[in-house]
C-alpha cells in the first residue's frame, strides 16, 4: 500500500493497482446554514467530479463510486445523488457501480458530502506518466472557486475550467505525460511539489497573468507535463485557456 498524491494505491496483482480517490464538500447547497447557496444536484456533481478527475489522471478506471452524505435521503440526498449521476454519465460510468447512505436520523442544517471512487490503474501507466527533466508545465483551465465558480461558469458560462469529458478525453492523448489537478492550495504549491517529489527542480515563469496561489476550487484546472505543445493536442481543447508556466530542471 502506498499513498500517491492524493491517492492511495494498493497492489492487485503484478500489473494493477487497486486506486482510492476521495474528496469532500461542506457547507455548498440548499441547507439554511450553508455559505455557498447553489443547487444540490450541482452540489453533487461537484463533488464527484474532484476524484473522478483524480482517477482519470492517473488514467485509472473507477469501478465503485461511494457518496457518503450527511443530509436526508428526500429531497436533499436524492438531488445529490441526481448530480453525481450526472457526472458519472459525463465520462461514461456506469451508474449501478454507485452505492452511500444518508443522515436519516438526525436533522441537519448544513449541506455535507462525501464522495470515495474505487478504482483500477495499471502500474505501467502511473510509471511510464512520471513527471521527466526537460518537459514543459502547462495549466489547462482557471482556478476558480465559491461564488466566482458559480457566477462564471455555472451561470455565465464562461467555460474557463476543465471538465470530466475533457480530461478523460485528454487522458488517452499519447503525448502527454503526467496530470495533475490543481487544490486548494494552488498552482503554485502544486509545482513546486510535482517537481520536488520526483527529485526534480522547477522554473516557473514570473510574467504570469494569474493569481498562482488561488485555490482551484472543486479541480477547475489541471497541470499538465509534456515536452512540447503541438497542434493535435491544441484542437483537443478549444474552450478552456491553455498557458506554459514552468519547466522541470
């Protein structure tokens, strides 16, 4: 067993690994004491979203998703569990693999979800992604979080984050190597480890036009390492912006 990132690995076999992804959301929804007041089914999805990105960067296969909620089963979990759904069947999942349980026995006036993928990643693919001296750090997408998520991208649709179908989609690019997605502690953090936990050094650019250290809210957007950017995978993502903000040394 071993943790890796943010997942925790556990050996099958001699080719797999059996990959545990988990992320949780408090105080986003519908309850009266909630801070972010946004739908639950979009409470939901967001939730799920974070470590089912988790698993396809590792180009991983989720094979049980598990909501764990601290709400009622009707109506609040039932929305929640509607936009969990959703993003299941964004990248193609399989909904029968979801299982969870739900506070029914004490009220509660704040939102709170949990969301565990249960999944399967070949060895060869987590070793042959390493992050390598000489490639160039780009970051898909904005971090965005909170109210700014919300009256951007939810409601005016600026499209600057990533999504499930892209990543899944960018996943199976040859080209490209390791992903990341970025947390709550920022780009900047994210670098900076990805590069000293491969025994590696990092340059990142000092021109850049965004705020490094912003949190990325529910994963909004992705570090991604390759050697050079080309024009395949350009036309891969056409909504979200695309920058070079470091090189690993």
């Amino acid at each position: 067993m071993m943790n890796y990132r943010d997942i925790q690995l556990i050996e099958k076999d001699d080719k797999n690994f059996i990959a545990i992804a988990c992320d949780v959301s408090g105080s986003i929804g519908e309850k009266p004491n909630d801070l972010i007041q946004v739908s639950n089914e979009i409470a939901g999805y967001y939730a799920a979203a974070v470590p089912l990105i988790e698993m396809l960067s590792i180009r991983g296969t989720p094979m049980s998703v598990v909501n764990t909620l601290s709400v009622e089963m009707n109506p609040s979990g039932k929305a929640i569990i509607k936009g969990i759904k959703r993003a299941l069947k964004e990248i193609g999942v399989d909904e029968g693999c979801l299982t969870g349980s739900t506070e029914d026995n004490i009220a509660t006036s704040m939102t709170g979800i949990g969301v565990t993928i249960i999944g399967e990643v070949e060895k060869k693919a987590i070793r042959d992604k390493l992050p390598m001296r000489g490639q160039q750090v780009y970051l898909v997408g904005l971090p965005k979080m909170g109210q700014q998520l919300i009256e951007e991208e939810i409601e005016g649709q600026y499209r600057e984050v990533i999504t499930l179908d892209w990543v899944k989609k960018i996943s199976k690019y040859p080209q490209i190597g390791h992903m990341l997605p970025v947390g709550s502690k920022g780009i900047r953090y994210e670098v900076e480890t990805l590069a000293k936990t491969n025994g590696l050094g990092c340059m990142i650019k000092s021109n850049l036009d965004i705020n490094l250290d912003a949190s990325a809210g529910p994963a909004t957007c992705m570090l991604i390492c390759m050697y050079s950017r080309d024009e395949m995978f350009m036309t891969m993502q056409t909504k979200q912006p695309i920058r070079q903000i470091g090189l690993l040394l």
